[in-house]
C-alpha cells in the first residue's frame, strides 16, 4: 500500500496557503490524491464515483484568475457527498433507481463550493437516500472503517468520513438529520458538523422549509472544518432559510480565545442507553475541561419527547418526499426507506401537529438550560464502530431499540431544538476505535461550537492521529 506521506499529510488550512503562495498546484493535488485513492479506496469503499478529468478543467479555469479572486479555497479538491448533485456527474442517492443518472445543474452548495475554489473530484459513499446509520446501499455496497475494516463507518456520511481519515480528502461535505454527518466522524476519528439551520444554502426539494436535514462541512481538524463552513456558508435567494454570512469568520472564530466557563455534561441526555466504554471515554474528556478550570456539572435539558417527536417528524419528511418513489419504484427501496414513507402517508394531522408541538416545547427549554450553560457535552454516539453487516445498532446495554433509528437519539435530539453540533474525537476504545464527543451550542452559536472544539481538540491531545492506511481486524 502506497504510504500517505507529504502533501496529503498536510492540514487544509496549510494547503490552501500553499495554494496561495504558489508552492503547490490544484494540479500536483489532484494527482496525489489519485494516487492515493488508487492505492487504499479499494479496502473501504469510501469514493466509488470519481470526476478527475473535470476537476482539472476547473483547475485550468481557476489557474487563469489571479491568486487573490481564487476563493477561500483556492484550488483545494472537495469531494461530495452522493445525495447532492454535481452537474455532468453521476449521482446516484445510493438508490438503484438513480443509478444511471446524470444531472444537468449541482446543488447550490455545489455551485458555491466551486465559486470558492473547491474543485469537485469525487462523491463519496452514503445509503439509500441517506436512509440508516450505516453506508451501505445496492449500487456500490458498503463502505468499511478504516480502523478496522469489519467494522461500519456509520452513516450516512460515511463515504465521506471514511476518506478524510485515509488521505483521500482535506474536506469532504456531508449532511445531517439524525446524526448523518456527526456518527460517521465519531466512527471514523475525524471532525463533522451540523451547522445551524439555515447556515448553508441547498436546492430545496420537495419544500422549501424542510428544517431537520442541514448540509455540512467535515474535515480531519477543527480548524480545517471551520475554513470550509466559510466556504459553504451564506445566504441565497433560492434557498428562503438560508442566512447571510456572520460579521466573523468561522475560522476566526475557531481560533478566538473564547473558553466556555460553564458546562453540562450528560452521558445519555435521560433518553438513550449508552455503551459502558464509550460513556467512560467521553467523560474522561469531559473530565479534561474539568481539569482546566472550566466548571462541568451532570445536567441536561428535558428532551424526553425526542423520540415521540423525532418518528413522526422524520417519518413526514420521508413521505413529503419520497411518496411518487414509492408507487413507482417500490421494489427498488431498501425495506427501512419503505417503512419510513408508510408510517408518514399513515400519520394524522393531529399526530404531525403533536410532534411539532414537542418539539417547540423541547427548543424552549433548550434555550432557557443555555441561560445557565454555554455548552452542553454528551458522547456523539452511544457505541463504537459495529460490524458492518448489521444494518443497525438493534441493541445497546442491554436495551432493544424498537426500530432502525433509536439507536440515534443522543444526536436526533439536538437536531429537533435546532442547536448547532459537532463530533469530535476524544479517545478510543480498549479495541482501538475511535469515540467521539458532542460539543453542542445555542441556535446559531456556530461560533461558539467552532471555539470550543478547537480548545477542547488541543486539550486532548488528538489532532494527527488522521490519516491511516485502512487496518484489517485483528487476528
């Protein structure tokens, strides 16, 4: 296996300014991460489909401008995650339904990443239609953690997770709606994050204020993570919630000295069994801030209708957009996509009215915990990486989860009181995998999540342990 070594080795705030200076070229970067793919994609699986070619017609493009009108990325690859479109590439959402398909016009988050510089080489690996916490799906297969090829990276932006922690990516997007960008960056050992709604603009689909589902940025540090949310970050008019970009960057923001004074710490947020070792390991990290002055104390806001509300608003999404999928192409659905649209089309005016009212009832409350904390802290998952032929944690401390979802609530949670979220890692299990803590924030306090993880990562002690050559489980 080809070793990692120079310049994928490099963070991409560093590659960037190298990009700038002119010590390097979009080009000689395409090149190496060719290379590189080439050499490990085919043990994880993480980048099935591959656009070379019109990535180095962007760099030609990009090469003409003067180094100043190059963006924030200027000349840096991104790949993108395989349910947003990327114009003349196929995109399949993981679904045997779109598996020949070739879009005419990318995403708006595509069209601004470009606009910045980033140069589209590769879509990365997800489920059927982002469906299921673990990457798997019928046209390419699964995607394996590169800590332990046996094991699942998670989902749905496992693709994406898995190439950032195996030099096959500086940045990759990825999307959230129940834990979709922070569980496979707390498999995989890397940075994922939900921004706040609304933070980066989308093509609307199938409503124009569909609010549980966010794009996102992921990257292998908090820094690097921060300099693409700047990237992908700003209002447009095709996009009604999207919000113009703060007065401060996110990556100033990362590295202002802002330090939280006072925060929560929960294992479970009094909803979710939690494995034993990866409580342990994430309070430990807790314990770290502890240690440093900042006073952590056990407490939570009153999330105990996050599951109730969660279901049913989920499930409405689903059939809000994927109801003529079903009529049409219903033996080309995986069966949990099925069961998500059905449970939608069957629920009551009353029930969806219900739902929102929890919601809004948990959000208030929310807000009224951050009055007295500034940040809350929790393990970003309940388990570490499983084995990648369940489809799902059915299980967990000795609970069942009624349902392929459950398993997500530490992190759907903090999706329905509209916080910002990242996971970030903070320790690994006895067996070597890596577990990762969520940071979460006010709404729109994006700032605020960016400052902390980037203390809290020097902290620990755990920036460079990405990336690695994929490892076969042990004998």
């Amino acid at each position: 296996m080809a070793e990692i070594g120079g310049v994928l080795e490099t963070d991409a705030c560093a590659t960037v300014e190298r990009l700038r200076q002119g010590e390097v070229t979009p080009h000689a970067l395409l090149d190496a991460l060719e290379r590189r793919i080439a050499a490990v994609d085919g043990a994880v699986n993480a980048l099935p489909t591959l656009c070379f070619e019109r990535a180095r017609v962007h760099a030609d493009r990009l090469m003409q401008k003067p180094p100043a009108e190059r963006g924030l990325l200027a000349g840096l690859p991104v790949a993108i995650k395989d349910l947003n479109d990327v114009a003349g590439v196929r995109t399949t959402y993981g679904s045997p339904i779109f598996a020949d398909h070739v879009p005419a016009q990318s995403d708006l988050l595509v069209e601004r990443i470009e606009a910045e510089g980033g140069l589209i080489y590769a879509k990365s690996n997800t489920p059927e239609f982002g469906a299921g916490a673990n990457t798997f799906n019928e046209v390419f297969g699964a995607t394996r953690n590169p800590w332990n090829t046996a094991r699942s990276a998670a989902g749905s932006s496992g693709g994406a997770a898995v190439a950032l922690a195996t030099g096959m990516a500086w940045l990759a997007h990825g999307s959230d709606m129940g834990g979709s960008l922070r569980n496979p960056a707390s498999f995989c050992g890397i940075v994922g994050m939900r921004p706040s709604i609304g933070r980066v603009a989308r093509t609307p689909a199938a409503g124009v204020d569909r609010t549980l589902g966010v794009n996102g940025p992921m990257a292998r540090t908090v820094e690097d993570l921060a300099l693409f949310l700047d990237a992908m970050s700003g209002e447009h008019p095709a996009d009604p919630l999207s919000l113009p970009k703060p007065p401060q960057s996110f990556l100033s923001a990362a590295r202002s000295p802002w330090r939280p004074r006072r925060v929560a710490w929960s294992a479970d947020l009094g909803i979710t069994p939690v494995d034993p070792e990866v409580a342990a390991v994430t309070r430990q990290a807790a314990e770290s801030l502890a240690a440093a002055g900042v006073a952590v104390e056990e407490a939570h806001p009153d999330l105990s209708e996050a599951h109730d509300s969660f279901q049913v608003l989920r499930a409405v999404d689903f059939a809000i957009s994927k109801v003529d999928l079903l009529r049409r192409h219903r033996d080309l659905l995986k069966p949990e996509v099925v069961w998500n649209i059905e449970k939608g089309l069957a629920l009551s005016v009353e029930e969806i009215a219900r739902a929102e009212a929890q919601r809004l009832a948990m959000t208030k409350r929310t807000l009224a915990f951050f009055e007295t904390y500034d940040l809350l802290l929790t393990p970003a998952t309940i388990v570490a990486a499983f084995p990648v032929e369940e489809r799902y944690v059915a299980s967990c401390a000795g609970r069942t989860f009624g349902n392929y979802v459950e398993w997500l609530a530490i992190a759907y949670a903090i999706t329905l009181v509209c916080c910002p979220a990242l996971s970030l890692p903070c320790g690994f299990t006895a067996e070597g995998l890596p577990v990762g803590l969520q940071v979460v924030a006010p709404p729109r306090a994006d700032g605020r999540v960016l400052a902390a993880a980037r203390w809290i990562e020097e902290l620990l002690g755990l920036r460079g342990t990405t990336p690695i050559d994929p490892r076969s489980p042990r004998a």
